[in-house]
C-alpha cells in the first residue's frame, strides 16, 4: 500500500512525484512509518523525463527525483493494469494499490 505508481513523466507526473517526496517524511513520522518502505515510482514509455525541456534541464530534475528517493523507469509502457498490478512491456508487474495516471488519453 505504500508503493505508488506514478504513469508519465511530464510536467504532471514530475511534480506529482515531488510533491509526494516531500511530504513523505512528515507523514512516516506522523504516523510512524519506516521512509524506506515509502516507494515512489515514475514509469515512462519514453527514453526520459520532461521529454519537452533541454537534457541539462532533464538531469537535473531527474537527479533531484533520485537523491529524494525516486525510482525512473523509462522506456516502460504501462500495457496493462488490474487490482494491486500494474504491468510494463516487456513481461514486468509492480505491486500496489496506487497507481496514477497522468499521461494523458
């Protein structure tokens, strides 16, 4: 329950992601979670985030992401999705109860 998927690494799915990092801490001590067993994953079909900004301007936010504790995985197209799964291309499922789309149609 503690794993959320986000589904696009645009401006949306980004600040969604950083917004959930930064109050990830206040809400494992509020109600006495572990930070480590907080999961937050970007999944996009592309081969990297904010597809529309310069590549310096894409590391950075992509580094900022990873040193807050976010997992990217690029070029993973959402195929699927049921009750707790979420299912990439080629053959790859993760686990959750949250899974967000903010890709678009």
């Amino acid at each position: 329950m503690l794993t959320f998927v986000i589904a696009g690494a645009g401006f949306t799915g980004i600040e969604l992601a950083g917004e959930i990092l930064e109050r990830r801490d206040t809400l494992c001590r509020r109600y006495h979670l572990r930070k480590c067993d907080v999961r937050v994953l970007i999944v996009e079909a592309l081969d990297t985030i904010l597809p529309i900004l310069p590549p310096k301007m894409q590391d950075k936010a992509e580094a900022y992401l990873k040193k807050k504790g976010a997992e990217i995985m690029t070029e993973a197209p959402v195929v699927g999705a049921e009750e707790g799964l979420v299912k990439l291309g080629p053959n790859k499922e993760i686990a959750t109860d949250t899974f967000i789309w903010t890709c678009g149609i």
